[in-house]
C-alpha cells in the first residue's frame, strides 16, 4: 500500500442537506383501520375472478400454457404476483417440464422474449439459444424483426437477465438497444403511453428496477392499452392503493418515532435527517404489504447506519472511530470508554435500535437473527475505520482491496441481512450463515454498489478532500484518466450483472424469498445511483419516486 501523504484533518467539508419538503405532510394525513379493512374486502372479491380468468383452464395444451405465462408477465409486472403466487409457481414448473414443445415453431419474437423473462425470473433456466430462430444464415438478426416494436423492447427486456454464457443475448444487446434508442425520442412513431414505457426501460430495465416501481409504471402503461383486462386493472389498482396506505402508515411511525428520540435534538448541521430516504431503501428491499414492520426496522437501520456513518466520517478523529469501533466490539450498552460528543451519541443510538430489534425477534422467537446482525454490523464499523484510515493518511491501497473493503463499508452485507431479518419466520438461521459464508452473488454485488456509488459521488468526494474512492484509486494504480476508468467500471458492473443472474440460477439451497432479497439488494443499487445519488439529493430522482409511490393519485 502506498501513502503519499499524511494528513489528519477531520473536519471535512461535506456538503449539507436541504430540509425535507415533505416534512409534516404524511402525519396529517389520518388512516384508520377501516381504510385497509374497505379495500382488503374489495380485493377479496376480485381475486377468485383473476384466479379463474389465469389459472383455470381445461387442458394444458401448450396455447394455454403460453397464454398462462404471458398473464404471469403482466401479473408479475403490476404488482400482483405476490398474491397468486403458488399458482405462479404450480404453473411455471408444469410448464419448463414442457418446454420444448412450448417453444417447438413459435417463432413470435414478443412470446418468446416473455417466456425466457418468466423463466428466467422464476429460477427457470430456459436457454438463449431460442433467439437463434430469429437469426438469418449469415448470423445477423432478420431485419423483419424492427417491424415488431413490442416484440423488440421485450427482447430488450429478455437480455438483462444474460448469463456469462448468453453470447446471443450480448448480440442482442446492441441490436435492440440502437433499435429502442432511435424511438425513444420520436413522438410520431407510437402512442405517448408506449413511448413512456420504452424511455422507462432504457433508463432502468425491468429486471433491473425495484418492484414497486415496476407495478406503478406499468399501472399507468396497461390501464391506456386497448386490450387490457377490466378486473386485472381494478384489482391492481386497489392493491396499489392498499399498499399506499401501508406506506404512508409506516413513514407517520417512523417519523414520529425519530422526532422523539432524545439525540435527534441538537445535531449539527452536517448530520444528514433521512426518514423518507431509509424507508424507501426498505420499500426496495420488499414492496408487499407482510412485509411492513420489515420496511419500519429497514428504515430503523438505515437511519443509525447514515448517523454512525456521519459520526465517524465528519466529526470523528482516528482515535474517537477506533474507540466506537472498540465499544461495538464489546456490545456493551454501558461500556462508553474514551466515547464523548457526538461519537458518545451515535454509540448509544446503535444500542437503542438493537434493543427495539431484540424485542421484536425475542417475540418471534428469532433471537438467533440479533447475534448476526450484531456481527454483520461490527464488519460495518471496522472496515469504516481502515477506508477513514486510508483517506486521513492519503494511504493508497490496491483497487481490489479497496473494493472488498468498501463494498461491505457501504453496508451491502448489512443491509441483506437486516431485509432477511425483517422477513418474519421466513427468515431462516441458516439464511445468516449463507449470507455470512459470502457467496458469489452477494460478494459481487458488494463490489458493484462500491463502484456506482464510488462513480456517482466521485467530484464531490475529491472537491471535500476525501480521497478514499475507487475511481481514484483505480486511476492512480493504472495511470489513466477519468474517462478511461469510468468506462472500464461500467464493463466490470456489466460483467457483474451477469454473473449474479447466473448465480441465481445455480442457488438452489435457500428459499426463493431469502434469495429475492439479493436480487432486490441488486435493483435497490441501481435505483439508488443511475442518474443521482438519490439517498444525498432530495431535488432529484427520490422526489419523482416518492411522488409516484406516495403522492400521485390512483383513479378506480
């Protein structure tokens, strides 16, 4: 490792946040019981009427099955999959077991492309070779295929859910991408509503892009198109609503319970307040509405996690980090050695929300998910000791050491962990041990929130003077500038992204909920760095998404 310089000034020059405008908004508005029970009995009514419309037929002749599986896409995609999910699966599993005579002469490119999504989503391994068929004999695909658009943005859609195998399927991206790309910004070729559903899959994918969002999108796009179903409408948009309610249920909790809370008092300036932004992390992690008090101990989490991370980074000396980092080691609430001020504060905020998490899982009979979100939270702490470290030393380290570190300084691990924790009993003992083994899937995805977040914030990390980043570091190991090394970033996220699909497909030995967990970690980062630092810019892409989630009118 390479130091450069030494330098052990502490005050850094972060940025403030502005004031939230949502503020008092969400308290005022008044929920009862009766709400939820008004809609609950709505959506009761409509659901054997679905049920039978999809998953009632008379034969499983392979029409039916396909058409089965393209009402699994649209359910899937408007956010009602949750709901008839044993069917889904009883489906989906008869169907792969049929599948080369599903896909014997169908050589629609829209039906095709829906089908490996489906599979694929499902844990289905139906292989890419399929596209072939809608290659010509010099290897290129047939021109006839831009003819059909729905066809074409849905082998887009197909090609993010690409293995390291899927050589087609790296074709195909170009040649869907250039194709989408010409018609995002001509109004004259399709109507509006389509047009937004194109621009919103070249933005973030489907596949890639948390599922709340997906259901709201979709909502707006299915509702203006001509064949859509009148009860599949009406349910999804009463299920949208029942989950609003949950969501502005949940902020009036957390809310309240932050103003309360003795330390939020008189902080400083720098002390970034992130109520809505730390639901909205849990919100990505499970959208459904079981998962409520999971969202409330996600934003718990998120809000000690940016407090202690705030703590250490501004306020802290070397020595005030290693002695919080000393006092978690210990977990000893009364244990506050050398701990004064704000750094005093934040040690004793991680206590009182572990404290809230114990009685929980105490009542749950889980208190084996306590002892490892402790350990996970200890590895959170001193791996943001070594990068503080290495920054307040200019210390240079190797890219990959950095990247490892940094990966589980950002909390991926953590955060996994706290999304298994809030899952209820479905949350297993050996789910921890899994997770803490670090399988492949979530190692690189530890590595991929290291280098979006790290290009996303990489000028305002050299502009306040805080060089532990792995742009930086990986332009001074390699000599080359910015450019050159964002670019090669992107390639290593693509190659990322593949290789977690495929790990997916191998995970065979935890649950489908505890491994959606990891690929909800995967979309979260997406979410959280495409265009903006979303959970650090309020002006944003957050206040679009809140506004959609929370705010914008569902019309029944």
């Amino acid at each position: 490792m390479e130091v450069v310089k030494s330098d052990q000034k502490i005050y850094l020059n972060f940025s403030k946040l502005i004031p939230s405008q949502w503020g008092d908004h969400f308290l005022n508005i008044s929920i009862a019981d009766s709400d939820f029970d008004v809609l609950a009995r709505e959506m009761e009514v409509l659901k054997p009427k679905v049920r039978k419309n999809i998953f009632t037929f008379s034969s499983r002749d392979k029409d039916a099955l396909k058409r089965n599986i393209l009402s699994i896409h649209v359910l899937d995609s408007i956010g009602l999959a949750y709901i008839f999910e044993k069917e889904i699966v009883e489906t989906l599993k008869y169907a792969f077991q049929k599948i080369d005579e599903l896909i014997k002469d169908e050589n629609d490119l829209y039906t095709v492309s829906i089908m490996f999504r489906i599979f694929r989503t499902y844990g289905h391994n139906m292989l890419s070779d399929v596209f072939y068929r809608f290659k010509r004999n010099d290897g290129k695909f047939k021109e006839s295929l831009v003819e059909d658009v729905k066809g074409m943005l849905s082998f887009y859609e197909a090609v993010h859910f690409r293995t390291t195998t899927d050589y087609i399927l790296d074709e195909a991206l170009s040649f869907t991408l250039d194709y989408l790309e010409s018609l995002a910004t001509d109004s004259r070729a399709n109507p509006p509503h389509f047009l937004k559903h194109i621009q919103n899959a070249l933005y973030i994918p489907q596949h890639q892009k948390i599922q709340v969002l997906v259901a709201r999108e979709y909502l707006s796009f299915y509702e203006q198109e001509e064949d859509h179903d009148e009860i599949l409408l009406k349910l999804a948009k009463l299920n949208f609503k029942f989950l609003q309610l949950h969501y502005i249920q949940e902020l009036k909790i957390i809310t309240t319970w932050w103003r309360e809370l003795d330390h939020t008092k008189n902080l400083p300036p720098g002390f970034r307040e992130r109520t809505f932004e730390s639901w909205f992390v849990g919100s990505m992690m499970y959208f459904e509405p079981q998962f409520s008090l999971g969202r409330i101990m996600s934003a718990k989490f998120f809000l000690l996690f940016t407090f202690l991370d705030d703590a250490c980074d501004t306020y802290g000396s070397i020595p005030e980090v290693e002695s919080v980092v000393n006092c978690l080691e210990r977990w000893d609430p009364e244990y506050t050695e050398n701990l004064q001020g704000h750094m005093k504060t934040a040690f004793k905020f991680v206590m009182s929300v572990y404290k809230d998490f114990e009685e929980i899982l105490k009542s749950q009979g889980r208190s084996f998910a306590l002892e490892k979100m402790k350990e996970e939270f200890k590895i959170v702490a001193r791996t943001n000791l070594d990068l503080i470290k290495w920054a307040r030393a200019g210390q240079i380290p190797k890219f990959d050491e950095y990247v490892e570190a940094g990966g589980a300084e950002a909390g991926s691990y953590a955060t996994i962990a706290c999304s298994i924790m809030g899952l209820g009993e479905i949350g297993k003992k050996e789910d921890f041990e899994w997770l803490l083994s670090r399988p492949k899937s979530v190692r690189y995805l530890a590595r991929k929130t290291r280098l979006l977040d790290d290009i996303t914030d990489f000028e305002e990390d050299m502009n306040k003077g805080y060089t532990a980043n792995a742009l930086n570091y990986y332009m001074k190991q390699h000599g080359i500038t910015k450019k050159e090394a964002s670019r090669e970033f992107h390639k290593m996220i693509g190659d990322i992204d593949k290789t977690v699909n495929e790990e997916c497909l191998k995970t065979t030995n935890i649950s489908r909920p505890v491994l959606m967990q990891v690929v909800n970690f995967g979309r979260m980062v997406n979410i959280l760095y495409t265009s903006d630092d979303v959970y650090n810019n309020r002006e944003g892409k957050l206040k679009d998404y809140l506004t959609a989630l929370l705010v914008d009118p569902i019309n029944l």
